[in-house]
C-alpha cells in the first residue's frame, strides 16, 4: 500500500493554504497506488488544524510536538521528518516550494538518501511511480522526472500549480501525537518580522499585478496599489524595475526573484525579457499593457494592450470598481 505523506505548513494557527493544494494532490496520487493520504505538522499538537487537513482528504496526521520547532528550524525539521519517515515508510512525500520547503526537503533527501524533484507543475502516477513534470530551460521546455530506485520519491511542489478542491465538511482524520526530539539545535529562529504589506506572498496569490521600469519611480506604484486593492491582487515587480530602485527585492518577480503561478498575471511596462518570463510564463492567463508593440511580452500573453499605462491603470481600476459595487 503506497500512502503519500505531505509536509504541512502552518502559521498562526492556521494551515497554510498552499498545504490544501498538497493534500488534494496527495489524496489523487494515494488512490493511485491504494494507499491514502497522511501529513505531518511539525511543532503543534493543535488538533483543530489537523481537522482542517481531513477537509482536503488527508486520513492520517503525525503532530510532532515540540515547542523548540513551532517556528522553522532546518536541523531539528530535518531530524524529526527524517525519522518519522523511516518509521512509517511512506511511497512519496511532498512540500511546497516554499522557503522551508525549498529549505527543509533537499537536507532530509540527503539524510534518507533519496531523489528529489524541484519545482513541480504536474504529477502523476505510472507504473506505481511517481513521475513529476519540471521546467527547464527558465521554463521553455518541461521534462518529466521519475525516481526509480529509492524510497520515499520526493517532490516540491510550486505553489499554485494545483487548485485545492472542495472541503468537505465533517470529514474526519486519525491522529497520531508524538513528543519530537530535535536533539541539539546549534542555531534558533527568535522571531519572525512581517512585511508592511498584508497582501498575500507573491507565491501564494492568485491574482498578480506586476510594473517595470516604465513605471518610472517608486511612486508611480502606488497606482498598481489602487488597481491590486480593487482586485485582492498581490503586487509584484520585474528586476529592472527593482534595480533601478522602484520596487524592493520581495517583490521581484522572475529567474532572480520569485517564481509565481497565479490564476491571473497582469505585466505593465513589462518588456517580457526571458529571465522575468522564466518567473511567471506558467501563469494561467497573462495580460499586457506596454507602449512598444514589439515588446516580446504579447508573444507570451493571452491578452494585449499596445498603450500607455498611466492612462490605461486608472481607467482599469474605474471600471473593476464599477463592476464590484453591482
């Protein structure tokens, strides 16, 4: 029986959203090989978020309990997942590319002696393995990965690349508490300093809208604000425009920045250069506003504007208002 175990984050009492996107993936996979679909929340014995799992499918949870680990740290994670995994033997494991998923899962690949496969956009099962697709090429071509000869096969997931489904109300999980030793630490996170920003992450956010150096300065971004507030979109920006000052580096989308997969990514002043189409050419539906017809941006865009993006933001972000107020 093949069960696929997923790297649940949490913060602040609540499950990461990017956790329900595993799980439903996870669930579809387990079936697969007849086995089911089990996670593992590290630093928590809160039985509540576990019950938030059980919604998107999960039928077992671990609670590692430890109050050194409620907030990441790279040893004690990779000590307590190392030997849960040894102990329950799981088919597959997933995380999200996230920081501390990006972080945690090539440590532990390397103390399980495993595969691991980055930066996941599909999954699925063929012959009882795992084979997951990656992008290569900053993106320009994909390649599906298989890792046949050891055990558990393991894979970041980007984030986005699966939708969570449905919760479904009054499902129910077993779970299993455990006391985790993370044995010495020779390092600890004391604290963790939020952004000024309440917008969701660039990674997580369904809705993106990005400006580049046509947007001239910083200031200038406060108009891509208005439009983001209207539409509960995270804004983001291209690394000319982060170079030249306009943006800070969270927000850099692109080869050298974030990668992100939104159901919706709006480029303005963008020209489209490889290494900022390599962060977000996977997005389900692009939209581009530039000046310059040329600009290989439209090559790559569902949807096109040749126009002059401090008249056509603000006439855009009238008329969403209009159709949200009805």
């Amino acid at each position: 029986m093949g069960n696929v175990l997923i790297l649940a984050e949490h913060q602040d009492g609540k499950v990461k959203k990017t956790a329900f996107e595993l799980a439903t993936e996870a669930k579809s996979l387990a079936e697969q090989l007849g086995g089911q679909a089990e996670a593992v929340l590290v630093g928590t014995g809160d039985e509540g978020l576990a019950k938030q799992l059980a919604s998107y499918g999960v039928k077992k949870v671990y609670l590692l309990e430890n109050a050194a680990l409620e907030k990441y740290n790279p040893e004690g994670y990779t000590k307590v997942l190392s030997e849960l995994v040894k102990e329950t033997q799981p088919e597959i494991l997933l995380a999200s590319g996230t920081p501390v998923g990006k972080d945690c899962l090539p440590r532990l690949a390397g103390r399980l002696e495993t595969g691991l496969v980055s930066d996941c956009t599909a999954m699925k099962i063929e012959g009882g393995k795992l084979v997951a697709t990656h992008p290569i090429y900053s993106g320009k071509a994909l390649v599906d990965v298989t890792i046949p000869n050891s055990k558990p096969q393991m894979a970041l997931v980007r984030p986005n690349a699966f939708g969570a489904g449905a919760p479904q109300e009054g499902a129910t999980a077993e779970v299993a508490k455990q006391a985790a030793d993370a044995g010495e630490l020779k390092a600890q996170l004391t604290d963790l300093v939020k952004g000024e920003s309440d917008k969701v992450d660039l990674t997580e956010a369904e809705i993106i809208v990005s400006g580049g150096r046509a947007m001239k300065n910083a200031d200038n971004f406060k108009i891509l604000d208005d439009l983001a507030g209207v539409m509960g979109a995270t804004v983001g920006a291209s690394r000319a425009a982060v170079d030249s000052g306009y943006a800070p580096h969270n927000m850099q989308v692109g080869q050298t920045g974030k990668v992100v997969n939104p159901k919706l990514y709006m480029a303005f002043g963008i020209s489209g250069a490889i290494q900022h189409l390599a962060g977000m050419r996977t997005s389900k539906i692009i939209v581009a506003v530039n000046k310059d017809s040329e600009a290989p941006i439209f090559q790559k865009a569902d949807y096109g504007i040749v126009g002059d993006l401090f008249e056509v933001v603000p006439m855009l972000t009238e008329e969403l208002k209009k159709v949200m107020n009805e």
